[in-house]
DNA sequence: GAGCTCACG
DNA sequence: ACGTACGTGAGCTCC
C-alpha cells in the first residue's frame, strides 16, 4: 500500500475528523462515505454562524480553552512532529464537544442531512470549475479601456484639469470645491460621490453624468474583465465555495466571486463544443418564504393565483381592480415586498419612493392590513429573537442575536427569510447532485436562487427535469414554487425553456 | 489595513 | 429610537 491508499484506508475504516477540508477530501476522493467525515468548521459555522471565520486557533481557544499551536518557522524533524500532534489531538478532542452542542440546540439534523453532503457537492463544484471564454475578456478589455479613454478626456476638460478618477477625495474636491457643487452626503472622513449622490448632481453640471458612465464602465473593467483571466486555469476558473462564512446560512464564493457578475460579464462564461449551459432560478423565492413562515391568507392565495405578485399587491393595498395598477403602483408595491423581507421602516420606504414618511406611513399600514399575518410574524419574529436570542429557518438553522436593537432588529426580520431559502436551494443542490451523479452534466455555479448547470446536448431533456423538479420540491412550503429554466451557449445569452405540448423541450 | 465604492441576490 | 433595507466579495486609494 502507498501513503494514499494507507490514509484513504484509515480514513474510511475509522472516520476523520477535519477542518475546512472536508472539501479537499471529497476532491481526493478519501472518503468514501459522508459519515467517514466529522467537519468541525462546519459544525462550528452552524453553532455560530455570525463568527466569520471557524478557523481551528479561534474552536480551540473557545471550546478547549487551549492554545491552538503554531509550526515554527524551519522546524525540526521532532518540532514539525509535536506540532502536528498536538494539533490533531485538539481536532479530536473538538469533535464529541461540537457534536454533543449540534444535537442539543437541534442542529444535528441540517448539518447531517444538508451541510455535510453539501461540502461533497461544493467539491464537484470546484473539481469542474467553469469554462471562460478568454477571447471575450480580451476584446472587451479594449473595448472598455477605449471607452473609458474617451471618459477620462471630457472629464478633465470639464474640470480643467487632470486628476485621479478613481479617487474619491481627489473627485470630492474637483465636485465639491473647485465646481462648487452642493454637498448632498457625507462618509465618516469627508464628502460622499457615490453614485446616489451623483444622480441628484446630475443637474447642475455636464461632467457629473460622465462620471457615473466613467465609474459604471471602470467597475466593469477593473473587477471583472481585467481581473477574471488571471484566475483562469487550463481554461476554467475554479472558484472557492465558502461554506462557513455568511451569518444567514448563504454561500459565498471567493477567487472569483461568481455570485456577483454582472449581466454583460456573464457572456464570458461558456459551455464547451457540444455543451450547453443552464440556468435555473427560483422565482419570488424570499417573498414565497415569507407567505410560508408567516401563513398569512392573502399573501399565500396572491402565489397561489400564479399571477404577478407585486401586481396584485398593489391592486389588494389599494383597493383596485389589478387593471388599474400602474407602473407606479406596481413600483411602490415592489418597493414594501422588498422591504418587508429587510425590515425596512416608513424612513426608508420614503427615501426609496420619494414620498413624504407620513405617505410611506399610510402605505405601510395599508400592506400589513393586507397581509395582516405577515405584520404578526414580523412582531413574533422580533419578539423571539429578542425572547430566546436567535432566529430560526425552516430546516431549524439559527442565527444568534445578542440584542436585538437598533440593526439587528432588521437583520433578525431577514435572517429567517434569507436562511430559509439558503436552505431550500442547498437542499435543491444536494439532491440534483445525487440525481445527476451517473451523468455528465453538473453543477457549477450558485447564485443563492439561481443554480447554473453545465449539460450536454444529449442529456438536456432529463437534466432540465430533474433540476426543475428538485428545486421546486427541495422543501414543502405549502405554497408554489416556481422556478424559471434558461438554455444558452453562455450565461449572458440564454433562452426560456418552455415544455411544448408533446413533453418535449425546446428552445424559443 | 481602513474607507469608499459598487457588483450580485 | 433608529446613523434609519438584509446578505456578501473585491478593486482602488491613501495612510
Ligand atoms: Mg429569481
């Protein structure tokens, strides 16, 4: 037996227990089965997802009480030896404390049946990594910079001089000082130029909407088309899953972040000769969460009628036939089914329709008389949170609050509802994972709704199914799910794909 | 490394 | 009693 086979061997017959890695086993393939693996960082993440980082110094010194060891530097043969011991007897003795802590707060279920699977799939995920079209990057790139040339010019011809545009105090004192324009906000060390404030400049001086042109462009430049192909591999970036990071229950996605690509970048991720890409999102999915966890009348029976929801909204809140809604009162309804979701107050309401807080008031009212249990499970959710100190998702994961004031009154509004559907899309993604697992195609990116499949054009009929099908049914939430499927040779340029009357897919 | 800004859901 | 909409990651400037 190698060292592989030896360690591979250990591990399946005795179990490990890991950190973070749990990923990199999967990858290995060291582990055969799930349950040869206790993950402590994960098993930290969902004791306290507010942590950030689960890393093995901060579990030791919290639950052991110990000094995590750090390796000297050019250790010797016995250093590096002690060292490594001594840290691997802390991952043991970590393990019956996190998992007795799982079960007894109830958290053993969702780190068995959803996170741990879970980490397998965010392997897969990585193993594969997604198909970059490099040659879009580059004739991009020139394109933008050309454009931005173009910027920068008539921008410091307007201001009569040059300065550096991607500094915001060297911009705050041309706008500010030097064309005397008004100061509308100001940050904790001077005066703001965000792109809010510079819509409200707009009117009094030409350079201001070249300037949001120049920081709209230079964004998409600098963070997606210059800085994506250093990241490419053989042709892929493989991002990293993080699994332990967000407070909600969410992933994020590091080197690159994948779930923040703007819609005209996306047309850079490709599907290979013969492939095709896939994308399934959940539609209103937080919204739906909300008429579940709430089980207001109203709101569910609004899903149930499979018609717009924020049209009706607006059409029940104001008491008016939905022919009647308008643009407007489709805009303002869109605006509080957002918000309920964040707690947004009658302040912020105003501030985003531009109406008097005394209006947003009256709005606001007339929604929670619509939807009068989602008014009471906002108050409840408040009150538990503040009663018990945590909130609580679907599948049961918590989010700890140490006082529930002040922003953390808004957050624990959103904690269940952003977690649930956190939840229903891993769920989703553990069980297509599993029904995909003697085929080709698979999984490569998730966008918190949204889950991107990489197919090939033979298996496209059956993958779409099985994708549409799991996520639709990941958990029962006693209103529709509805999830909404897009076919293309890349992620910016995709199709609807509708089922005809034959059963057959096709594309439109 | 902090602060600002901004991309996404 | 609210610094007044939640959750992320990353590039850039400046100290
Ligand atoms: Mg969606």
């Amino acid at each position: 037996m190698n060292n592989y086979e030896k360690i591979k061997e250990v591990i399946n017959r005795s179990g490990i227990i890991a950190t973070d890695v749990s990923k990199e086993l999967f990858k290995l393939s060291l582990s055969e089965r799930e349950n040869a693996i206790f993950d402590v960082a994960i098993a930290s993440y969902l004791l306290e997802p507010s942590l950030g980082n689960h890393s093995l110094s901060k579990m030791s010194l919290k639950y052991l009480s110990r000094p995590f060891p750090s390796l000297p530097k050019n250790p010797s043969e016995d250093e590096l030896s002690g060292c490594v011991s001594l840290r691997a007897s802390i991952l043991l003795a970590l393990y019956p404390i996190l998992k007795e802590e799982l079960d007894r707060r109830e958290l053993g279920r969702i780190y068995y049946n959803v996170e741990l699977p879970l980490s397998s799939v965010l392997a897969r995920m990585e193993e594969r990594g997604v198909l970059v079209d490099t040659e879009f990057f580059k004739e991009e790139g020139k394109r933008l910079k050309k454009e931005l040339q173009g910027y920068e010019e008539r921008i410091y011809k307007l201001a009569g001089m040059k300065f550096n545009l991607n500094s915001p105090k060297q911009l705050s004192y041309i706008l500010f000082e030097k064309l005397g324009l008004p100061k509308i906000k100001r940050t904790k060390t001077g005066v703001s130029t965000n792109q809010e404030v510079l819509e409200k400049l707009v009117p009094y001086h030409e350079i201001v909407e070249l300037l949001l042109q120049y920081r709209e462009t230079e964004k998409i430049r600098s963070t997606y088309i210059d800085a994506l192909p250093e990241l490419v591999e053989n042709g892929r970036v493989r991002t990293k899953w993080c699994q332990t990071t967000t407070a909600t229950g969410r992933l994020s996605s590091i080197k690159p972040n994948l779930q923040n690509i703007p819609p005209t970048v996306r047309e850079g991720f490709v599907a290979p000769p013969d492939w095709v890409l896939l994308s399934s999102d959940y539609s209103q999915i937080e919204l739906r969460i909300v008429a579940s966890l709430s089980g207001d009348k109203n709101l569910k029976e609004a899903f149930e009628r499979n018609e717009d929801i924020h049209t009706r909204t607006a059409a029940l809140v104001l008491g008016i036939p939905e022919e009647l809604v308008g643009k407007k009162e489709r805009e303002m309804a869109k605006m509080i089914n957002f918000g309920i979701i964040y707690g947004m107050g009658a302040y912020g309401l105003s501030r985003r329709l531009g109406i008097s807080v005394e209006d947003a008031n009256l709005f606001i009212n007339a929604y929670f008389r619509t939807y009068p249990g989602v008014k009471e499970w906002v108050e409840n959710t408040v009150r538990e949170a503040t009663e018990k100190g945590y909130t609580t998702t679907i599948l049961g994961r918590k989010r700890y609050f140490e006082s529930v004031k002040g922003a953390d009154i808004r957050a624990a509004i959103n904690a269940p509802v952003q977690g649930s559907a956190a939840d229903m899309i891993k769920v989703a993604m553990v069980n297509i994972d599993k029904a995909l697992s003697n085929k080709k195609s698979g999984m490569i990116i998730q966008v918190h709704d949204e889950l991107v499949l990489e197919v090939t054009e033979d298996e496209l009929t059956e993958v779409s199914d099985i994708v549409k099908r799991e996520m639709e049914r990941a958990v029962s939430l006693g209103v529709p799910v509805v999830c909404d499927i897009k076919v293309g040779k890349n992620w910016g340029r995709m199709e609807k794909l509708e089922k005809n009357s034959h059963g057959l897919h096709r594309l439109n």
